[in-house]
C-alpha cells in the first residue's frame, strides 16, 4: 500500500474485540517508537465473549497488556479527545439515542465468576474530521453504538450539522442485527451525506440496502482504497 509505518504519530483503537486490536502488536514492532500513545477506553481490558446458538461462550482473546505494547503507552479516555494540531476528534463514548440500535446482544463479559450479557460495548468509538466547505467525515470501526447513533454524537460534539462522509463498519450483519438495516438506511438518507462507505459489519445485505437507496453516495470499499476530501 506504500504506507511508512514509522511515520506513525499515534493510534487509536476504535474498541476491544480482537479482530480489532489483533495487529497491533506486530504494528508496534514495526514503528519502533517510544511512548507512542494509543487511545484506549477502560472497557477494552474486560474479558469477553460471544454467546452461541447453544448457550455456550465463545471466548475471545486477551486485549494486550501494558507490558505488551512498551514502549509504546496506553492513553485511557471516555471522554472526547482531539489529535493531530486539534484536527482529529475521537469521540469518546457514543451516547445511544435511536431505538433500533441495539448494540451487541451476543456479547458476554466475564464478571464475579461468570459470564454475563455486555450489549452496549460502551469503548466503541468512532473518529471525526471537519473537512473545510464539505463537512463532517466519520470513520467508523464497528458502530457497536450504532452508525446512526455515532454520526448524531459526531453532530454533536462538533456542532457541525452537515455530515460529508460516513466510513466504516456499520454492525449490521447477522440475524441480530439485520432489523435495524432498515431504518438504518432511512436515516442515514435524512443525514444526506455525499459518500458512504459501509465496509467491515455492514454484511451483504446492509451494503446492499444503502447501495439502493442511495447509489449515488455509495462506494463500495476494499483493502487498499484511497478516499481524497
């Protein structure tokens, strides 16, 4: 991808499921700086899984540790939190307003000696930049809060009511999941962005839904894309 990792100023991880943090180690290595700061929430550490047809839990890895990540640090924060020359906002913990996203309902967090359900997966954050005469663009990891629910915080938080673009995972697959595509994508065409990109947790489905209704904003994304604001 012609990408120098070691221009890497800071991360930010967008919550703590593994097939999030699962790189970072081997990222770590390769930028070879120390104190690098990584944006984390509290709730990443937490032991988790996901619960299967049967009732029982998939567990899932252990978020890596402190002495894990050295030289690199930890930089714990629920709140919004802004990088780059003040540039890049991360969210912080996405309040949850809509009555269709519902979060996670399959997760458990391993608490008091068992597991118990988690749905809210509160660390998930999402970053935003105000891109000058366009708008808000919003990247997304997951949107366990919701694509919806983050992009009305985005609004939020900035005070910038028209939105440019929506990037990332819209957690929208799976049978779970599927009922809120729908009014998902109702809502995403009242927010009128110029480019959405639903990627990662969209699913098939979801993708296609938004393709629908809204074809001339949709990209479809693939490893290696380029997005230019």
């Amino acid at each position: 991808m012609g990408l120098n990792l070691e221009e890497v100023e800071c991360m930010v991880l967008s919550h703590g499921h593994y097939d999030h943090f699962g790189g970072l180690l081997r990222v770590l290595k390769t930028i070879k700086k120390k104190n690098l700061p990584i944006i984390v929430h509290e709730d990443m550490v937490k032991i988790r899984g996901a619960v299967n047809p049967g009732g029982t839990v998939r567990k899932y890895s252990k978020f890596p540790t402190e002495e894990q990540i050295a030289p690199a640090k930890y930089l714990r924060t629920k709140q919004p939190y802004l990088l780059a020359d003040d540039s890049i906002l991360v969210t912080g913990e996405i309040p949850r307003k809509t009555d269709f996203e519902k979060g996670f309902p399959r997760q458990r967090v391993f608490s008091d000696g068992k597991w118990q359900p988690d749905p809210w997966v509160w660390d998930d954050r999402a970053i935003i930049i105000n891109v000058k005469r366009k708008g808000l663009v919003i990247v997304s990891g997951c949107a366990h809060a919701g694509i919806v629910n983050t992009t009305l915080s985005a609004q939020q938080i900035t005070a910038v009511t028209k939105v440019h673009a929506i990037i990332g995972g819209f957690h929208s697959a799976g049978k779970d999941c599927e009922p809120r595509i729908s009014p998902t994508v109702e809502a995403l065409r009242k927010l009128r962005p110029q480019i959405v990109v639903p990627s990662h947790s969209t699913g098939w489905r979801g993708k296609y839904a938004i393709f629908e209704a809204m074809p001339r904003a949709f990209v479809w994304n693939s490893v290696g894309n380029l997005y230019r604001f």
